[in-house]
C-alpha cells in the first residue's frame, strides 16, 4: 500500500483535536492502522521554544516574533517528531494523520505578512520544510472551514488560559482569511463547519471527513 500522510488543518476552535479523535475511532472500528500525531508536541523538549513563544515570553503579541523565526520553532518540532516517531513507519507504506502540520505555518505566520508579501513567504515555507528540512509533504490537507464569528462563540466556552494568538481577535480574523486563500490557491480539500448560519453538528463534520479520508486512501491503490 502507498503511505498517506493527511493533515487535518483549520484556525482556532475549529474542531480539529475532537474531529481527528473521531476520525482515529472510526478507522479503528474498521481495521485501519494507522499513526496519529498533534503538533505542536507540548510534551516534548522539541517544542520548548513553541511554548515560550505561545506563552508570551518572547513578547505579549503574535508579531513579537517575526514569521520567519517563529515558523523556525514550529519547524524543528515536526523536524525532531518525523525522525523519531513516524518516518520510518510512513516509508514503509503507512497512514499517518496529522493534526497540524508545516500548513499551520502557512496559515498563522504568513498572515504576519503584508496581503502581498505572503504567498512569496509561503514559498519560502515549503521550500524551507519540505526541501531543505525534509519534511514529507501531505498526501492531502483537509481544511475545517470555520468562520470567526462562530469560532469566538465556540472560544468564549472554551476553559483554560490563552495563548498569545488566541487573545488577538483581529490577528485571528486576519489567519482566517490566510486560510481560505491558502484552500484555494493550494487546493486543500475544505469542510464547511457551517451551514445556513448554523455551526453544524460533530456528527454531520465528522460524515464529510470520513469519506473524504476514505477517498483519498484509496487513491493510487
């Protein structure tokens, strides 16, 4: 079988952590192996500088730290989860899920940019993961497409302290709007969250990912 490496992407309170946990157990029911990996990795010594930089210590605001090196943190976390936990079992034909990936990068720090410095950002992004680090690239991005104003609804629930993006509204507003170019230009299979002003239920998502999975799974077979 050819490995798979698919990405499940979208902005802040977009469902992602709950869809893939649904995803893994439905594929599981079904005899799927697979590997499922979140970035960033919290609890590794990889992600030291992610956390410092989320947490503030590099400054109060997303733009504290410019996108190139703040892409870099993010880089060597997936750098050292590639080598460590998954590449050899990726080579060897597997399925790997991913919940975040070098398209965060894409979607978070190239909205740091002017409107029309980012897609020249974006390709050094890709360049710098996928040639020069390494990385593979996804056999697919699934994009879960949440608008703001339903996210901040969805946010405004949510327990727990803010990170320095999610305290910055218009900074949100503004990767949202990275994002849905990035589907577009890049051709990210999208998943509406919302439907008639309405955020659709986990149960109605969670249909539109799964056989979008199962159609790109069995691509090339």
């Amino acid at each position: 079988m050819r490995s798979k490496l698919i990405t499940i992407e979208g902005t802040d309170c977009s469902g992602k952590s709950t869809q893939l946990e649904l995803l893994c157990r439905r594929l599981t029911d079904e005899g799927q192996k697979f590997k499922k990996i979140a970035f960033p990795r919290y609890d590794s010594d990889s992600s030291a500088l992610v956390r410092m930089y989320l947490g503030g210590e590099f400054g109060d605001s997303a733009h504290a730290v410019n996108p190139y090196a703040a892409s870099s943190f993010f880089a060597v976390d997936r750098v050292a989860s590639y080598l460590r936990e998954w590449k050899s079992y990726l080579d060897d034909g597997g399925i790997v899920l991913l919940d975040r990936y070098t398209t965060s990068n894409a979607i978070y720090q190239a909205s740091k940019m002017p409107e029309g410095e980012r897609e020249s950002f974006c390709d050094w992004l890709f360049d710098f993961e996928y040639r020069l680090l390494g990385l593979p690239e996804p056999s697919a991005v699934i994009f879960l497409d949440m608008p703001p104003e339903h996210a901040e609804s969805l946010m405004r629930k949510r327990e727990g302290e803010e990170d320095i993006h999610e305290k910055d509204k218009e900074y949100l507003k503004t990767c949202y709007a990275s994002a849905t170019a990035l589907a577009a230009k890049y051709s990210w299979k999208r998943i509406s969250c919302t439907e008639n002003q309405r955020i659709k239920t986990i149960d109605e998502i969670h249909a539109e990912i799964f056989k979008t999975v199962s159609d790109v799974l069995t691509e090339g077979k």
